[in-house]
C-alpha cells in the first residue's frame, strides 16, 4: 500500500507539473508577473512606475485598492509577488515566452503540491500505520480527479500559496494545542504561519482565524472550562495582523471592491441579501458537481449521528443496548477529549461551513475565492470514514467502504465532461488569443520595451512578457498621443472600444486577423469556463484583431 500510494502521489504531481507551459498566462497571471517584475525593480509593487500605470479598474478615474500616498498595489496580499519575483528574475534571462511562463507558474505548482503534502502528514500524526498509507494514496487520488484543483494549482496566483499557507498553520495550531514541550516554538510557528497565511490572502486567513476561535470557544463549553492559553493565542494573533490590516487597508479595499463590483455587475452599491443566497446556490451547486460537497455532508452526518445521536461510538453496533441522547452527554465528551481525529474532523467542518457563508458575501463569486474548500472537503471525507471505520465490527467495515465507494461514484456522474476534457487537454496542445497575440508582436519587433500598446484588455500580461507601455485599459485619457501607439488590440465584449476606435480611425494601421476565436480569456482555471479545446471560430467578425503601425 504504501508503493501505491508512493505512486498515485507521483501522479498526482505529474498531472500539475506536466502543464504549467501549456498556455501563456491570462490577465491575472500576467498581475502576477507584472508587480513581481517591480518588486524586482523597486522593492515593492508600485502600481504607477512612470511608463505604466497598472490600475485597471474599468472605470476613469477610479484609484480603489490603490494606497495613493506610496503608489501601491493593495487588491490583495503581496505574497504571490514575492514569491514570484526570483523566477520572474530567472525568466528575464531567457526570450522564450514558453519558459517564462513555466518558470513564474513553478513556484505556485510545487506549493499546491507541497500544501496537501503537508497537510497529510499534519493529519498522519494522528493515524496508525495501517491508515497512514490508505489516507495518503485516497487523498492524492482524489485530488487528482478534481479538476479545479489542477488547473488553479498552476496559475501563478495566490490560489496555491493558500492551500500551502493554511496547511503550515495547521500543522502549528495542532501542535500548540497538543504539545507542552517547547511550547514557544510552535507559538512562534503559529504566528509566522499566520502572517504568511494573511499576506497570501486574508479573506481566507481571517475565516479560518475566526473559525478557529469558535472551535475553541466550543471546546470550552463542551469541558465548561476555558482555555485562556490557546484563546489568547488567537487574539494576539488577530492583534498582530492589525497593523498589517491598517497599512494594506483591508477592511476599506474589501468595501470599495464590493461596492465597485456591485455598481459594475448589479447597478447599485447595495449587495442584498438576496444576491448573496444567488451566490450561497451557485456555490453548493459547483461544489456538488464538480467537487464531494455530497460526500462530504453524508460522511459528516454518520459520524455525527454515531458520536452526537448515541451513547458512545460503539453505539452504531448495538443500537437496541444504546440510550439515545439529545443533548451533549459525557461519553460524547470523553470521546471529543481523547480522540484527536474527531477534534479535526469538528474543526474542519466550522471552517467549512463559516468561509462558505462569508465568502458568498463577494458581489461577483469566483471558484478561486474558495479554492481552499477542495483539499479541505477531501480530507474531511477521509477523516470522518477513518473515525467511523475504527469503531466499527469487520463486516460493517467493508459494508461501509463499499457504501463509500458507491457515493463517491454516483457523485462523479457530473464530473464526467470535465475528466474528459482534462483527458483532452494532456493529449493536445491547447492555444489560447493571448499564445498568438503575443508571438505576432514577438516576431515582429525586437526592442519591445519600447513599444506603445493600446488595449482594453490583460494589460498586466503585456507589460510582464514585453515590458512595454500599455494604454487605455488602465483608465483611459489624453495623456499619450495617438500617433505614440504602435500596436492596437481592440478585445471584444470588454470596456473602451470606442475609445481604441478612434486610435485606429485617427492612424495609418495594418489590419491582422488572427485564425482564433476572441475568447475573453487566454484560458481560465474556473469551470465551466474553462476551455479544453483552441477556442475556433468561422466568423471573421469574432476571431482575434490587431492593428499594426505600418511605418513601424
């Protein structure tokens, strides 16, 4: 068992690895990629470094998630450009588009690998050697037939660094729970972790510390004895982030964004309630079918029904011998107490529950928002059937493993398509807009940093591969001359058409149509807009257009 699960964990990496020069980056990528080249350059993530103003916020004169007085980038923690920045450096070295984009998107892969790896061996403490290998081979095997993770595991975004982030907490929030010795140690661990958690993305650090406190809070009503240590342990920590929340302006950003992208989506800065149960419906929906939300809830309620509803574990053997007890009774006690497993297993479902119902708050929901509910619900799953297959007799055993096998089935009916376009996707090379945009401009000019583009469309992207000047996108005004632009890349179905009309009606401009449909993305991790297959197109009208200067 454990070659096997040595196997499916090299497989499980292979299917991530294999991919991450597949495509060139998309928009937020290419955000990525361009604020790393400035921390480079400068340090920090400036948004304006006097050739580019990187604020694309769709609308003229908007400057939100943008810290005015030190020009900088504030939309979300600075990790991912950090931890960018060094294969960002090593990219600068080469021409060829393919290997920068391999290289920027290594980190984050290997940080989607290495964040469930250790999130394994977090929980393995707690198992025999026995389940150890059957743990870990169920884990990666089912993490390999999630197809959102593999595809957001290999954008270079802070979606991996989330997964590593939370499981380095963990494994300290475990440990200081657990261990007296060298006490100071993991408290220190812990709030090094949580730093690193909040500046890779602190909506979900925030949840997770919040859920983390109510965990604790519960445990202190069930024993009806606070812990002082560990509850002051998380304010602190909520008191040290503070100033990292007042200097990145967390709070007011997240109110701007969600009254910006209300305005934007819904016509009004008012997010109702009413939108966030759309939300709260669309989400348990993609989690049920392309995700276990399903098994999830079923093994989550056979373990609550065997610890809450009954006397003692051993109480799903003999239920004509077990009182039944609505209330919180001492065996269930004792059993929270000295079973570690069950405490994770209550753990994470708070945390699963609560982020669900706060992340649904955002205006405009995206898969990537709660990327971290992947690894987590999985790992639920096989927490919980671990709990329940050590109290129960051989032959109810194998009648539940059957049982849990035939749910994971019936569960996988809807995610057929996408393991076949993921199939399709590893045997055919995928082209995006963004592949032949960027090679047309590559093979027609050599000093590209000297280039003005206009377009309406993955700013970001272009400054990060050519390093040139990109216009209107960002804000579009009079403070560049028309006849300055030597590339226009008018995009379909996105702001300032008209605007870079009038650049190309005012110009001398040679027209090219690329042989690609004008997709809005190079190609996105989000299903179902994902694409498996070149996105192709018969229509003159919607396949990709550029404009080039023709005294260029």
């Amino acid at each position: 068992m454990r070659y096997l699960a040595l196997i499916i964990f090299f497989l499980f990496s292979l299917n991530i690895l294999v991919r991450i020069d597949d495509y060139l980056l998309w928009n937020d990528e290419g955000n990525t990629g361009a604020m790393a080249q400035r921390v480079l350059r400068y340090g920090v993530p400036l948004v304006d470094d006097g050739k580019t103003n990187l604020n694309v916020t769709l609308k003229k004169g908007n400057s939100i998630c943008v810290k005015d007085s030190l020009n900088l980038y504030l939309c979300h923690g600075w990790a991912e450009f950090y931890v960018a920045a060094p294969f960002v450096f090593l990219g600068n070295l080469t021409n060829d588009l393919y290997l920068k984009t391999a290289l920027i998107r290594t980190p984050f892969a290997f940080a989607s690998i290495g964040g469930v790896l250790i999130l394994y061996f977090t929980i393995s403490r707690y198992l025999d050697n026995k389940e150890k290998p059957r743990f870990a081979a169920a884990l990666f095997m089912l993490l390999i037939l999630s197809v959102s993770y593999t595809l957001h595991s290999i954008e270079a975004r802070y979606y991996s660094l989330v997964i590593l982030s939370f499981s380095f907490y963990l494994s300290a929030y475990l440990k200081f729970k657990e261990k007296y010795s060298r006490k100071w140690l993991w408290a220190f661990l812990l709030i090094i972790s949580s730093l690193f958690f909040y500046l890779s993305y602190h909506p979900a650090f925030y949840i997770v510390l919040f859920s983390t406190f109510i965990f604790e809070v519960f445990l202190s009503l069930l024993y009806k004895k606070v812990s002082k240590k560990k509850l002051g342990m998380l304010i602190f920590i909520g008191l040290i982030t503070l100033p990292l929340s007042l200097f990145f302006e967390t709070f007011k950003t997240s109110k701007e964004l969600t009254d910006f992208t209300s305005l934007l989506f819904f016509g009004s800065k008012n997010f109702s309630f009413r939108f966030q149960l759309w939300n709260l419906g669309k989400t348990l929906e993609y989690l049920f079918k392309h995700e276990y939300l399903f098994v999830v809830l079923t093994t989550k309620i056979i373990l609550f029904y065997i610890t809450y509803s009954q006397s003692s574990f051993t109480a799903l053997l003999y239920p004509r011998r077990a009182g039944f007890s609505r209330s919180l009774n001492k065996k269930f006690k004792e059993e929270i107490l000295k079973n570690n497993l069950l405490n994770i297993s209550i753990y994470f479902f708070i945390i699963y529950v609560i982020y669900i119902v706060v992340i649904t708050r955002v205006p405009v929901l995206f898969i990537r928002y709660y990327f971290l509910l992947i690894p987590l619900g999985i790992a639920s799953i096989l927490v919980d059937s671990i709990c329940i297959l050590r109290v129960l007799s051989p032959e109810a055993k194998k009648a539940y493993q059957y049982f849990l096998v035939s749910i994971l089935v019936i569960s996988s009916i809807f995610k057929l398509p996408s393991w076949w376009g993921n199939v399709y996707e590893l045997t055919y090379d995928y082209v995006g807009p963004m592949d032949l945009i960027l090679t047309e401009i590559d093979g027609r000019y050599k000093n590209k940093k000297d280039l003005v583009i206009a377009t309406n469309y993955a700013s970001y992207t272009y400054v990060f591969y050519f390093d040139s000047k990109v216009v209107v996108e960002n804000g579009y005004s009079e403070d560049f001359k028309d006849e300055e632009v030597d590339v226009v890349i008018p995009r379909k179905n996105h702001f300032y058409e008209d605007e870079l009309n009038k650049i190309i009606a005012k110009g001398d401009f040679e027209k090219v149509t690329l042989d690609i449909l004008d997709y809005g993305y190079n190609n996105i991790a989000e299903l179902p807009e994902h694409l498996f297959k070149t996105p192709t197109t018969q229509i003159e009208e919607d396949k990709v257009q550029m404009y080039f200067r023709k005294n260029n």
